[in-house]
C-alpha cells in the first residue's frame, strides 16, 4: 500500500496539533466558567434595569405619540391605545430573557474566542502563554458594562427617534 507523500506530514501536524487544541480549549471553558456568571449579572440587571427603568416612559410617551399623530383617525387612536401595552409588555419579557441569555452566552464564548486568539498575537512563546491566561478576562466584564451602556443608549436615542418620525408624518395610512 502506498501512502500518499504528504499525508505523513499531515498526520504528523495533526497529533501535535490536536492536543494543543484540546488544551486552549479547556483552558478558554475554564475561563469562561469562571467569568461568565460576572458577566450574566452585569448584563441581566444592567438591561433588566434599562427596560423595566424605561417601561413607563416608552408607554407614556407612545399613547401621547398616537394621540398627536396625524397619520391615524379617532377609531384607530382608541383601538392602538387600547392595544399599545401588549407589544411593549411582550417587550418586556423578550427583552428581559434575551438579556439573560445573551449574558451567559457573552461571558462564555468570550474567553473561550479570546484564548485562541492569544497564541495568534506576536511576541514570544512565553508571553503567548501568559496572554493565554490573562486575555479574555477582564476585557469580558469591561465588554459587559459596554453592552449595556450600548443598550441603554439604543432604547432610549433610538426609541424617540422612531417615535418623532410618527409625530413629523402627515396624512393618512391605509389603516383607517
């Protein structure tokens, strides 16, 4: 049986590679372990706050956009503020959830991305070591906290942005 040239190289990068694989990744879940329950809880009560902190504001403020606009007549400004607290209650929950569960998610996969991307930064073969160690650990949580400043700053620019261009619109829809 002839073995193709190359496949013992081949053969020879995987069992030297394969281990090295192995313990990045371990060391990247053990990271990740350790720091994700930091991140959850920044995220979680960070957006958790943000939403349930904005939740009066962003009702308040639809029911007076709906009342203003001009693009609605009186029967459909009474069903949309009849209607207008089960998106932004369905909001509440979505939002809520998904903040839980893209906090557990953050805070693992982090460090875990940030161990193998430590072996490809220059320098030498010991500070590749110690950056396999200390890269994705801190900068995770200080991720977390930017996370929910973006957040925050999403909900409340983008949400009166989409609002006034309902109280600037003229004319009626189709809806009425």
């Amino acid at each position: 049986m002839n073995v193709p040239k190359g496949f013992l190289n081949h053969l020879l990068y995987f069992i030297v590679f394969f281990p090295v694989f192995l313990s990045l990744f371990f060391l990247g879940c053990i990271k990740g372990a350790i720091f994700s329950p930091f991140v959850l809880l920044v995220i979680a009560f960070g957006d958790t706050g943000i939403i349930i902190g904005l939740w009066p504001l962003h009702l308040v403020w639809s029911i007076y956009c709906i009342i203003k606009s001009k693009k609605f007549g009186p029967f459909m400004k009474c069903l949309l503020i009849l209607l207008v607290p089960i998106p932004i209650a369905l909001w509440t929950v979505v939002g809520v959830a998904g903040s839980a569960i893209m906090g557990a998610m953050y805070g693992f996969i982090w460090p875990v991305m940030e161990t193998f991307r430590a072996i490809s930064k220059g320098g030498s073969i010991w500070m590749k070591l110690i950056r396999c160690f200390t890269d994705g650990t801190w900068s995770c949580v200080r991720g977390a906290c930017t996370v929910v400043r973006d957040f925050a700053d999403f909900s409340f620019h983008s949400y009166f942005s989409v609002m006034d261009e309902l109280l600037e619109s003229k004319g009626r829809s189709l809806l009425n």
